[in-house]
C-alpha cells in the first residue's frame, strides 16, 4: 500500500526535527480522530496502515513535509457522520474532500442513517460506485434501505445484491444480521 513503513519512519523522524511540538501534536490527534470513525464505521483499518498512508511525507527535492490529513477532512468526516448537509456541502464547496479512503464517506453515512447525506454522496462522486452495494449490505439496516428504496436511491435490482452482500463469505467474513433472512419484499412493501 502507498508509502512504505521505512519511508514513513524516515518521514516522521524529518518531521520531528522540523516541526513544532504543536504541529507533531495536531497531525498526531488528526489521526487518531479519523481512525476513530474508521472503528464507528465498521472498517477494520489499523492505525499504522493509516500512518503509512496518510502520516507524513517527506520530498528531498524540495525539502518539505507533508502529511496526509487536515482539519477539514476531519470535518468532512464529523459533518457526515452527524448528518449535517449543510456544512459538508460548504467543505467542499470550498475545495475540500475526504478522498483517501472514499469508502468511509459512505460507510458513516449508512451507519449513521443519514439518507440526505448518502444521496449527496452518490451524486456527488465522493465514493466508489462499486463499493455501493457492498457498503449499503454491511452496515445497512432495513429501516435505511426501505428510506432509500422509496426514494429511489436503490431499486429492485440493488436490493437483491445488498441482501446478498449482507451475508456473503464464510464465518471469517462480516455478516450483517440486522438483514439476515429479509427478502426483496420486506424491503419494497
């Protein structure tokens, strides 16, 4: 996965020398945040493949260091995880996304309940549309799904997939009981 480990330790030590406690501080808390709501949304990401991914950067050419997080997109991620349209929609109005992880947009969205927040996301390209089905079967609940049915944010046809994708896989693999045994029409009536 993108930077590798002994990079990112290289990275991090430059940063040390070159940032203020302060800024090592706010990086640090930036990603223990975001790494929270990857656990609230159910995405088994560790907190050292976060660092590897999104923690510091280091260019030789130009001398700087980067990293990979900033208060917006932390903001971004509070914003659709409490459902609050209007200010994720001011985000990126402004230029800013959450496009690392894209994944999460959606999984908080849904496991949070937030239909406004989905649709939003949907026609907004901030997710993946094939992770669609896959996101809406692992942390749905019928509730959400009869909403986004009525809606028409899914249809027959997508409902079918995420009853499948709900209960895919052998034992090791997440299943969602919330959906277990429901059929296309507990959902559509």
């Amino acid at each position: 996965m993108g930077y590798s480990a002994e990079l990112q330790f290289k990275a991090k030590n430059i940063a040390k020398k070159k940032l203020s406690d302060k800024i090592l501080d706010l990086n640090e808390y930036l990603l223990n945040k975001v790494h929270e709501l990857f656990e609230k949304a159910e995405m088994n990401i560790r907190i050292e493949e976060l660092h590897e991914n999104l923690g510091y950067r280091y260019d030789e050419r130009t001398d700087t260091i980067t990293f990979g997080i900033t208060i917006e997109e932390l903001l971004i991620l509070e914003s659709i995880r409490d459902g609050n349209l209007i200010k994720l929609k001011k985000l990126n109005d402004n230029g800013h996304f959450f496009g690392a992880y894209k994944r999460i947009n959606l999984q908080l969205a849904c496991k949070f309940g937030h239909l406004e927040i989905i649709d939003y996301l949907i026609n907004s390209k901030q997710i993946n549309v094939y992770d669609i089905n896959d996101i809406f079967g692992k942390v749905s609940n019928i509730g959400l799904l009869k909403n986004m049915f009525q809606k028409g944010i899914i249809d027959n046809l997508d409902i079918d997939d995420i009853l499948k994708k709900s209960n895919w896989g052998p034992e090791s693999f997440h299943k969602n009981e919330g959906l277990e045994g429901l059929t296309e029409s507990d959902i559509t009536s």
